[in-house]
C-alpha cells in the first residue's frame, strides 16, 4: 500500500507511465493539417525535419494531412516523402482541422500526438518543452500559449483583440483555465487521445477548444508553454467567420455536456488524475470560481431568464391576472435559472445536494416573487393620479425593475448561501471516493468500443 493509499484510505488512479521510447513506432507523431499550401508546405516540411533530426532525441514521423486540396499540394507532399522517409502523406477528402487531427490521430501508432500549422509561425525551440511532460508522463495534453506575459508576439492589434476576447469568454462563461485555445502549436499522450478523441466532432477549428475543454472536465493535466509567435500575413484564414463559428461552438458544446452526449462522469471517472476522481475535488467542481467570473456567467444566464420571463408574463398575462401570471411565470423561470446557475456560474456538478439546492434556489425565488408582487400591488394600489389603471406597459416596466432588484439579491443569495461550499466537520469521517478500479465500465470509454479507423497510413519511403 503506498502513502497515498494510506492517507485516503482509497486506490488512487494510476499515474500516467513514461512514455517507452526504444518501442519501434515512432515516439511522436507530428501532424499539418493542410488545404491548398502548395507554396508553403515544401519549406515547413524540411525546416520542420531538419529541426527534429537535430535536437529531438527519439524516432519520429511528419504526418501531412492533404484536406481535399484542390492545387498542387498534394503532389508536393509525396514528392517530399519520397526523399524524407520521415515524411508521411495522408489524402482526406473532406476539408476541416478537426476531421483531420481526429482522423489521423486515432489512426497513429505513436504514443504521442502533435500538430502544428504549415507556416510555423510558433517557433520550434518550444517543441522540447512542449513534448517533454508528456513523454515523462507528468501531463496529459500540452499546448503553446500566446496570451502569457512570457510569450512573444508579433500579430496585428486586430487578430489580437479577437484572440483575447474568444479566450475570455471561454475561461467567463465556460469556466476554462487554459489560457490559449487556437494556438496551432499542440501535443497530446495517445493513451488519452484514444479516449476523449470519440466523443469530439468539431470538424473544423472548434476542434482545438472542445478538446482542451472537453479534457479540463475530465480532469487532465493540461500543460501550458509560452511559445514566440509572429504572425503570417498571407494566412487564408478568415479570423471574424472562425470566431462566430467558435461562439456556436461553445453553445453546441455546452449543450452536448448538460444533456448527456459527452459522457463527461464516466470519463473523469475513468481518466482524470489525484488521488480522488475530480468530480470529488473542489477545484474540479468549481472551474472560474473567480468573482468577476462568476459575475459574468451569472449575468448571462440572467439575461435569457429576464428576456423569458418578459416573454412567458406578456403571453400568460393575457389569458390571466398580473398576479397569477406573474408567479407562474417566476416559478418556471426561477428553476431553469437555479440549475443553469448551479451547473455554469457556481460549477457544481453531480447529484450531490441537488434537492437542497433547488429547495433552497425556490427561497429565493419567494424573495424575488415577494419584491415583484409587491410592485404589482403597489401599481395596482390607486397609487395613480385619478385612481387610474395602469396601463401593460406600465406593469411591465414596473415588474422588470422589481425584477433586476431581485436579480442581484439573488446573485448575493447564491453565492454567500445556496451554492456556498460547507466545510467539512473536524471529526466528519471522509466520504468514500470511488477508485478508478471500482468504477462501472462505461462502454462509451471502454477499448473494445472505440471506433477503428481504416485511414491509409502507409509510409511513403524514399525512391
């Protein structure tokens, strides 16, 4: 029994092995993804080669990913393989980063999986330390990052501002903690990859985010290393349309993990690090937990339930009194909002204490029911010149102000009382965590039911 064992009482999951590198695949596989780059490729292919033959220490591959180019590209690539064995081509007739890393990735026998972008605009010198926890074993997925005082970059204001502020409402509404998700300039253990890859299908540049934050719930270890970056000027990439495809990704994503499609319990259960699954550890269980963060996703989700609950009183106030359709309105409104905030703002997953929480979000909702009830008597109290009644819009205008009062003693609310962590008693025996060993197989994660790919992946010698 190791120390570990001893202290928690409970088989910790087993630490991630050193990647053995005299096996005889090659120890990394380097994918670039491509589309009509027949002017770059050739130099990248060799600058690239020539880097790893000379500072990377172990075997490796260069795997070119041809997304249904429609220029020389491809001719260009095996002409190059055919001179560098280490030069592997693979022809996809389908565009998309994300269909090629998935595809190429699930099909490698390396143990560790990169990629980087054809212009190298990441400079090679962070490749070391980029593949070096993952070989050791130490970290689970690594990936360059731009946006760190200890980074160097040279882009335009324009491409920066959107980069900043895609990263911003990742780490705000998401709870994500990496600091960098589209940098072209990533790694990732194959044992991992194998496991989490499936359950992705982003076909195109949200591959890179439902990735990292797909491996965050998880509970992996993600490395981060500050790269110098300059920019390409002739890059293809149109910056505003992959952002707006980003948004629609998150919400995709977000979506996908409340309802189920991600089995993220079972794959936490079955991967993430430390002694205890990450569904029983604090930090894991409140990603973003930062005020302003929470401020933020708080102030989302209060903006659907305002604009619903603006909706659902207008339809329902014509078919009932204020009164009536003002609490029906609050108490379907008040439940939706109590578990979005639970499981978004306050990161607070599982079954654990769901009754207690909804119990006390409904004393919540009393409060708000109370502040804008109360409006509506006062409104409709005489208060009015003349003893007039008060117009629609009037009681609109009146219960959207008792409602945004409501809305901010309800933040208070959840965040000091309702979705506040309890700490654990001094002499409250511990509760049982349940061991990667001890947890239910989850087919969806399970060796026997990963897809296998039949993606060609003959090496291409020299002639």
């Amino acid at each position: 029994m190791t120390i570990t064992d001893q202290a928690y009482g409970t088989q910790p999951h087993p630490r991630r092995q050193p990647i053995d590198t005299s096996s005889a695949a090659p120890v990394l596989d380097v994918t670039i993804p491509v589309y009509n780059e027949e002017r770059d490729l050739e130099e990248c292919l060799r600058r690239l080669h020539a880097y790893l033959s000379g500072a990377f220490p172990h075997s490796f591959r260069i795997t070119v990913a041809d997304n249904a180019s429609t220029d020389g590209t491809l001719k260009t690539a095996e002409r190059v393989a055919r001179e560098l064995r280490e030069v592997n081509v693979v022809h996809l007739e389908e565009k998309g980063r994300g269909n090629a890393l998935r595809r190429v990735w699930l099909a490698s026998p390396s143990p560790v999986l990169a990629y980087m972008d054809v212009d190298l605009s990441t400079d090679l010198a962070a490749l070391g330390p980029l593949l070096a926890p993952l070989i050791s074993g130490h970290s689970d997925l690594a990936i360059g990052t731009r946006l760190t005082r200890n980074s160097r970059v040279v882009r335009g204001p324009k491409r920066e501002f959107i980069s900043r502020s895609y990263n911003f409402l990742l780490q705000s509404l998401m709870g994500a903690r990496f600091s960098d998700a589209q940098c072209g300039f990533k790694a990732i253990r194959a044992d991992i990859a194998q496991q989490i890859l499936p359950h992705t299908v982003d076909t195109a540049w949200f591959f890179d985010t439902e990735l990292l934050v797909l491996a965050e719930r998880c509970g992996l270890r993600v490395h981060e290393v500050p790269v110098d970056w300059t920019d390409d000027p002739n890059s293809s990439v149109d910056i505003v349309q992959t952002a707006l495809a980003d948004v629609r990704g998150m919400a995709r994503l977000s979506k996908d993990m409340v309802t189920g499609r991600i089995p993220v319990g079972e794959l936490r259960a079955a991967l993430a690090r430390g002694p205890f699954p990450a569904a029983s550890r604090s930090q894991e269980q409140s990603p973003g937990g930062s005020l302003f963060g929470q401020l933020v996703r708080f102030g989302a989700i209060g903006v659907a339930s305002t604009v619903a609950y603006l909706v659902l009183f207008y339809l329902c106030r014509n078919l009932m009194d204020p009164q009536l359709a003002n609490l029906l309105t609050l108490l379907t409104t008040a439940v939706a909002n109590t578990a979005a905030n639970r499981r978004f703002t306050f990161g607070v997953t599982g079954n654990s204490e769901v009754a207690r929480h909804h119990f006390e979000g409904l004393l919540v909702f009393g409060i708000g029911l109370a502040l804008t009830s109360g409006a509506l008597a006062l409104v409709h109290s005489g208060a009015l010149p003349g003893g007039t009644t008060p117009d629609r819009w009037l009681e609109l205008a009146t219960v959207t102000a008792a409602n945004l009062a409501a809305t901010a003693l309800k933040f208070l609310l959840f965040r000091l009382w309702v979705f506040r962590r309890r700490p654990t008693p001094p002499n409250a025996p511990a509760a049982p965590a349940t061991s990667a060993t001890n947890a239910p197989a989850a087919p969806a994660v399970s060796e026997a039911s990963l897809p296998q790919s039949s993606l060609p992946t003959t090496e291409m010698t020299q002639s």
